[in-house]
C-alpha cells in the first residue's frame, strides 16, 4: 500500500507549474500572449452581449406581435364609418417605434459582428504564432542539450525511442498546452462570468434560481470527462500490453518461425486484444451515458427557467425578452464552463509532458561537448604538447592516406569545444555515417512508395464487409442516432415556442408553462435513452472491427517470409504502428461515418419540415442563407479542433534527422558533429515553423469570419422577420419557429460534419492494412498444400551455397557452402 502511495504521489509531482511552461518565452512571446489574452476576454463578452439584444428584439417582436392583436380587434369592433382617431395615432407611433427599434436592433448586431470578428481573429492568430515559436525553441532545445549529453546517460537514463517520442509526441502536447487552448479557455472564463453578469442585471431572481442548474451540469461534465480518462487509460494498458507481444513476436520471427509458434503468439495476441475490446464498448456506453445525463440536465434546465420565468412575469412584472435573456445568459454561461475540460486536460497533458523535457534540459553532462575551456587555439600554443604532436602528426599522415586510399572521402570536423581537436582522416565507404545515409534515402524511397500505395482507393464496400457480422448491430445504433438526429430542430421549435408563450394572457401563461416545461423534460428523458443506446451499439461494431482488422493482419504478417522482415519499413516497430493507428482510423470510416450520417439525413429532415409547415416563406428566406451559417459553423469547429493535427507530419523530415543522431550518437559525438547535426534540425525546421505561423493567421482569419458570417445572418434574418411580420406575412410565433428549426440544425450538422473524422487518413490507413491483407508471402507457412513426406530419415545435404542478406548485398554471409548432416552425426568438407 505505501509503494503505491509513494507511486500515486511521485506521478501527481511529475509536472511543472502551468505558468513554467513559457519560461522560454521572449519579448515578441509576451506581446503575443498580452493580446491574445486581451482578445481572448474581449471574444468572450460577445455572448453574453448578443444575448442583451436578443431580449431587446424578443420585446421588439412581442410588442408588434400585441399591436396586430389589437388592430384586429379594433376593426371588429368598429363597424361603424367613426374610426378611434388617437388609437389610429397611437397605433401608427407605435409602429414606426418598433421598425425602427428593429433597425437599430440589426445595426448594432452588425456591430458586433464586427467586433466579434476582430478580437477572434487576434485571439486565435496570436495564440497559434506563439505556441508554434515556444514549441519550436523548446524542441531546438531539447535536442541541442540532449546532443551534449555523455554516452552513459544514452547507456542508463534514455533510449532513441524515448527521445524522439518526446520531440514528436510531447512537444506537440506543449504546443497545444501554451497555443489555442490558452486563449479557448480564457475565452470560455470571459463568457461565464459575462454571462452571469448580464444575468444579474437582468432579473438578479431568475439568476440565483437558476444557479442552481449550473453545478449539475459541471459535476455530470466532470464526472464523464474522469471516467472517459480512466477507460482510455484501461483501454490503451491493454493495447501497449497487445503492442509488446507484437513487438516480442516480429523482433524474434526468426525464433517463432524455426519453432512454430505463430499460433501461440496469435492467441496470446488475441487475448490482450479481447480485453481492450471490452473496454471499448463499456467505453462506448459510459460515453453515451455521460452525453445524455449532461443532455437531461441541460434540458430540463431550460423547463425549470420557463416554468420560473412566467411565473416572475406573473408576479414580478418581468418580460418575455428579460427572462429569454436571462435564460440563455445563464446557461450559456454554464455551458462555457463545462466546455473548458478539453482545455484542461490539454493543460495536464501537457504540464507532464513537459517535466521530463525540462528535466532533460536542466541536465548538466560529466563530459559536456559544449564547454567552451580548452579550445583549439588555446592547447595548439604549446608545441610540446600532446595535442600539437597529435594534430602534427596527422597533418603528416594525411597526403599518404589519401594516396592509399583513391575511393574515400574525407571528413573536417570541428569537434567540439572540450580541448578536443581538428580531425582531418579518410574514412572507408562503410563507415557508419555512409551506412546511416544509404538507410535514410532507402527510407525515404520506401516512404515514397509507401505514399503511393496508400493512395490507391479501397473500395468502401470491402470495408463494410468486415463489418458485416454486426448488420443487427448497426441497425439498432441507426435507430438510435435517427432518433438523437431529432434533437437539434426540435429543440429550435420548443425555444420559439417559449418565446411566444410569454407574451400570451395570464391564465393562458400559467397552463401553458407547465404544458412546455413538461415537453423540455421529456426530451431530455428521450435523449437520455437514446444516446447511450447509439454509442452502445456503435461502440460494439467498432470494438470488434477492430480487434479483427488487428488480428487479420497480425495473422497475416507472422506468416510472411523471413526476408519480408529485413525491410526497414517491416520492423516490429514500424508493424506495430501500423497495427495501433491504421485499424482505429479505419473503424472510423464505416461505423462512426454511418451514424454521422444517419443523424445528419435526420436532423435536415425534421429541421425542413418544421420550418415548412410553420410559414413556408420565411422557410425559403431562412433556407437560402442556411449554407452560410453551415460553411460558418463547419469552419469555426474545424478552426478549433485542427489546429495542431499536422504539426508531426511538418516536423517529420526534421524529426528524422534527430533519429539518425540520436541513434548514432557514438559515431556524433566520436567526430564532434553535434553543431553541425543541430544547424541541419534547425533548417528543416525553419520551413515548418513558418508554416505554423501562416497556419495561426489563416486559422485566425477564418475563425473571425465565421463568427462576423454568423452575427451578420442574424442580423439579416431578424430585419427581413420584422418586415414580414410588420406586413402580415408572417407571425411573431412562426418566424422564430423556422428561425431556430433551421439555423440551430445547420449549426448542428457543421459541428457534427466538422468532427467527422478525417476521411483521406482513413482512406490511407485502409490501403496500408489491405496491402498487408492481399500480400501473398512467397514462403506461406499457414499453408497446408503440398505433400507431406511418410517417411522422413533425417539426411540433410547443402551443395556449394552462397547468401547473402538483401539489406547488405555486400557481405557474405555463406560462400561456396558444402555441408552434410546425416541422422546422429555432422561432417563439414
């Protein structure tokens, strides 16, 4: 118990403060972060800002709304030629005042957009450009300190594997730690406390009710979110421990194969796979139980805040548009809240992995080869030294090496600054540096041609026929989904009509309130249900075409032929890799594309039939701006959740390099090469550095122009509203009704469509496992034809034998080889 306590506490210890993660930051950094974070708190107030002039026009409306009401009564009234002259006069001011309320209204929305546009463009560029700039210098860091490191912390304290995963793996962590996730989160603080602000403004009552809601929401989000860490965790244990029999079984195939233990090695394969195909489906349904609990909550929220709403109004002389405020400030507020795990965990994340990076770098080597003392200059001055009859000594020797040696090549390495010295020698063609270059272009061209084959198209149905044992399956989670793809349309009609239920009558008020109230808890209750019901499903369909991809070409790689595994590109590594990523990304390509689109054929249904049969031309208008608001809503999420998705691709060539250094450390440090290795990472850097930074303008670009595209459509959709309504066209209930139907479906479809997954990685991830899959080995070990010899005395005979290995053409392994082994004895000639 102790040993696992002091192993709890230890692991809790192994990060660093959050705030030492931009200790290598420079003064252009604390520029960029100054105003990144003043945007990011100027971005957050613009909705809780939207929400004050969604009340002001939710009155606006209702108003116009009451003044049609009474015309119509006043003509009934009126059979007679005497017209009311001061109501006639009353009434026309009244709408004048409403148009032009309206007007301004849509003006300062524009305005908003406006400045919507502005600080999110700062936010996000700013962020980006400066996470890029301070994972970029931790990363040359890390490599330079790592370079000047003595061989026996290569021996004892770390591995090339360790290495290079923390330059591809962790610093992208760091870089999502101090990049865009800073000013998301500051972003999403900024909107909860605005929100509460405005909501105390507003109606200071319905806000302290509505307190309340808030930390069930957050104590549901975190409990999902502690959960889903600790099932990913059983989860990826349970692939590493599959990973290493994968590693344990290529790295020895010569073994396995010399003693048939291909099926063994199968089994056992299997077995760890059956245990993280367990953890997928509870994660699936712990998943879909979290995402409905957090959609009961937020709903029946919304039918508390009706119910308490008209009975303020009631009682307390509120107004629609002040309780419509309040609601949405309030649990967009909460909403904000709950949405910072992702942020959080990034910063976890990230605080861990930066502890052993630092830890590195703080490191002082016994033998440091960037020590200044004891140059060059300073120990050539005494001429009797060891060092000067050294350096005389091979300058003598040099013209007759070269003479002996026509066919080498020289080296000039300015070794390092530790009273080492200048080395001008002849090194043969198979020294270790030529080797490591031959391996690197052999790399590259089998990278190459890897690239090629990946783009050949796998047929979608062969995919789906892996899937084929889970049709009952899929079907039960389509289902689901149909009935979860109704929720977005559906929930637009309930928001419309809570809008138009607060201007009703009194006693009309008070019934329908509970009416409403009632319908927004039902749908959280059918939400509840049916999302767990669809990750269930799905994540049973997924699990077990995953495992059977993994176990299809595990299968499959076993019984290849021997000189298959002398390829690089076949290494227990490089299969085990391929094993890991390539089977996940093709599970999303046939099961979670299926539900994505169900949901989303679902949702465009009911949204176009609500909207249709509440005013068909305001459908239309709605309908015909409805792709912006998608384009807007699939850009922003995109924008968002892609920023760092390629960071290992753009880092991959310099990543590469710092492999085949790390790797041949002995042969860097022996020719002191370790400046020279680093100006090389850095220009291989510099390209994709750059490009981070054209990346964090452009995504800072279309972050703003979406939000701008947004604010501007409402503004559009609410003044062509009020002109319909003002000329009869339309009624206050209905324009919202088609409002939300359709633009809180479009928003819907382009989250959903924007984290979809990417489709172009699972096509390739498809074609790498199907090349494995359709390889035919030259020698099929699983193979049963062919005769099988009844009498078999045991005399094997090898006739003038010669081999050598493909990767070394050069060296022979057998020349010439006679060999006789007769049953009981060995003889050689």
């Amino acid at each position: 118990m102790e040993d696992e306590k002091s192993k709890k506490s230890r692991v809790k210890d192994e990060k660093v403060s959050f705030y030492k993660l931009f200790s290598f930051a420079d003064r252009n950094d604390v520029v960029l972060m100054t105003v990144g974070t003043i945007s990011a708190v100027a971005n957050g107030l613009t909705q809780p800002l939207l929400t004050l002039l969604f009340g002001q026009l939710i009155n606006a409306f209702g108003s116009s709304e009451i003044f049609q009401e009474v015309s119509k009564i006043n003509e009934f009234e009126s059979l007679t030629i005497y017209i009311d002259l001061v109501f006639a006069i009353h009434y026309c001011f009244l709408c004048y005042f409403y148009r032009g309320t309206n007007i301004q209204i849509a003006v300062k929305i524009l305005y908003l957009a406006v400045y919507a546009c502005v600080f999110s463009f700062l936010q996000v560029s700013c962020w980006i450009v400066t996470g890029e700039r301070q994972s970029s210098r931790i990363r040359n860091l890390y490599l330079k300190t790592i370079l000047r490191q003595d061989i026996e912390f290569f021996d004892t304290e770390t591995n090339t594997g360790e290495v290079i995963g923390r330059m591809s793996g962790d610093t992208i962590l760091i870089q999502e730690a101090m990049g865009e996730k800073v000013g998301k989160f500051i972003q999403l603080i900024s909107t909860f406390i605005g929100g509460f602000v405005v909501a105390f403004i507003r109606g200071w009552e319905l806000t302290l009710v509505l307190m309340a809601c808030i930390p069930l929401i957050v104590a549901v989000g975190a409990t999902m979110a502690l959960t889903m860490s600790k099932m990913v965790g059983n989860r990826q244990a349970a692939y590493g421990e599959a990973g290493n029999v994968v590693e344990q079984a290529v790295g020895a195939i010569r073994t396995v194969a010399a003693f048939t233990g291909e099926k063994q090695a199968i089994e056992k394969y299997n077995k760890k796979l059956e245990i993280a195909y367990k953890t997928t489906v509870k994660q699936g349904l712990v998943s879909g139980l979290g995402l409905g609990a957090m959609l009961f909550v937020i709903f029946s929220s919304y039918g508390f805040a009706v119910w308490y709403g008209a009975k303020l109004i009631m009682e307390k002389g509120y107004n629609g548009g002040q309780v419509m405020n309040v609601i949405f400030s309030v649990l967009t507020g909460g909403m904000s809240l709950g949405e910072t795990s992702p942020c959080l965990n990034a910063f976890a994340s990230g605080q861990a992995a930066t502890f052993k990076m630092f830890k590195t770098i703080k490191r002082n080597p016994k033998i440091d080869a960037y020590d200044a003392t004891g140059t060059h200059e300073e120990m050539i001055q005494d001429p009797e030294g060891a060092y000067s009859q050294l350096v005389r000594l091979q300058e003598g020797s040099k013209e007759g090496t070269r003479i002996k040696e026509p066919e080498s090549y020289d080296i000039d390495m300015s070794v390092g600054q530790t009273g080492s010295y200048r080395l001008s020698s002849t090194v043969s063609k198979n020294t270790m540096r030529s080797r490591l270059n031959d391996e690197h272009h052999e790399g590259s061209s089998y990278e190459n041609k890897t690239a090629e084959k990946k783009h050949e198209k796998v047929s979608l149905r062969r995919l789906a026929h892996l899937n084929k044992a889970e049709i009952p399956v899929l079907l039960l989670g389509s289902v689901a989904a149909m009935v979860h793809g109704t929720m977005f349309p559906v929930f637009g009609y309930l928001l419309s009509s809570s809008i138009n239920m607060f201007f009703e009558p009194a006693d009309k008020l008070k019934k329908d309130a509970r009416f409403w109230t009632l319908i927004y808890i039902i749908l959280g209750l059918v939400n509840l249900v049916a999302v767990p019901i669809q990750n269930y499903f799905f994540g049973i369909a997924g699990g077990k075409l995953i495992k059977r991809i993994r176990w299809m070409t595990f299968d499959k790689v076993l019984h290849q032929e021997i000189s298959w595994f002398d390829n690089t590109s076949n290494s227990s590594g490089a299969i085990g890799a391929r094993l890991s990523t390539d089977a996940s990304t093709v599970r999303s390509l046939v099961g979670d594309a299926l539900a994505m689109i169900v949901g989303s054929i679902t949702n465009v249904t009911a949204g176009l039939v609500i909207a249709f049969v509440a005013n068909w031309m305001l459908a239309l208008i709605v309908l015909a701006i409805s792709p912006i608001i998608f384009i807007q809503g699939y850009l922003q999420t995109k924008f968002l959740s892609g920023f760092s998705e390629d960071a290992k691709m753009k880092y991959e060539e310099a990543s590469q390099i710092a492999n085949d250094a790390v790797s041949s450390i002995r042969t860097v440090a022996s020719f002191c090469v370790e400046k020279k290795v680093m100006n090389l990472y850095e220009k291989k850097c510099e390209g994709p550095k750059k490009q981070g930074v054209r990346l964090g303008i452009v995504s800072g670009l279309g972050y703003g122009f979406s939000f701008f595209a947004l604010y501007c459509i409402n503004a559009l959709c609410f003044f062509i509203g009020s002109l319909l309504i003002q000329h009869g066209k339309a009624t206050f209930r209905e324009f919202f009704i088609v409002f939300f139907a359709l633009t809180v479906t479009a928003i819907g479809i382009s989250q959903t469509s924007a984290m979809a997954p990417d489709m172009t990685k699972a096509k390739d991830s498809a074609a790498s496992i199907f090349d494995i899959l359709d390889s035919k080995p030259k020698i099929d070990s699983s193979s049963d034809e062919g005769t099988t010899l009844e009498i078999v005395k045991g005399d094997i005979e090898f006739q003038h034998v010669s081999f050598r290995y493909p990767t070394r053409p050069d060296v022979n392994i057998f020349l010439d080889l006679c060999l006789t082994i007769p049953s009981g004895k060995v003889t050689m000639s």
